[in-house]
C-alpha cells in the first residue's frame, strides 16, 4: 500500500515538473516587490510575479533573463502589447 502511494506521489511530481515553461527576454520599466514587467523573445510585454525569479538575479530595467514558470502560472497572465 505504500509503495503505491509513494508511486502515484512520484508520478504527480514528475507530470508537474514537466509542465514548466521557459520564457526569455528583458527586464521592463517598472517593478516591484510582488512583480515584474518583461518584454519576452516574442515581443510581449506582460507582468511576472517576481517571485518566479531568482533570488540573486539583479531586477533592472534591460536586463536580460532566461528562467522556466509553471504552465498555469503563465496561464493567468494578461498580455499587454504583441
């Protein structure tokens, strides 16, 4: 009984893992504690909460940046311009 119990745990884990997805672009003009505005590689301007970042990453207006959010996370952001 455990055994399946730790499968199925195992198995959640690696299908929430495998949902990330990887944004790359710049830092935009405006940020805060809580978020963060980007213009990705696709030219989309939109707000990332800033938790998504690393924490030694230096948040500045241009800076570059390459990180993996959760799909649903991605999900609920609103795009701004294309």
């Amino acid at each position: 009984m455990h055994y399946l119990i730790a499968l199925i745990i195992s198995l959640t884990a690696a299908a929430d893992a495998s949902r990330d997805v990887f944004i790359r672009g710049k830092i935009g003009n405006e940020f805060s504690d809580t978020k963060v505005k980007v213009i990705d590689s696709e030219n989309q301007i939109y707000f990332l909460p800033r938790s998504v970042f690393p924490k030694d990453l230096l948040i500045k207006q241009g800076r570059s940046f390459a990180i993996e959010i959760p799909e649903k996370t991605l999900n609920k952001l609103k795009i701004l311009k294309k």
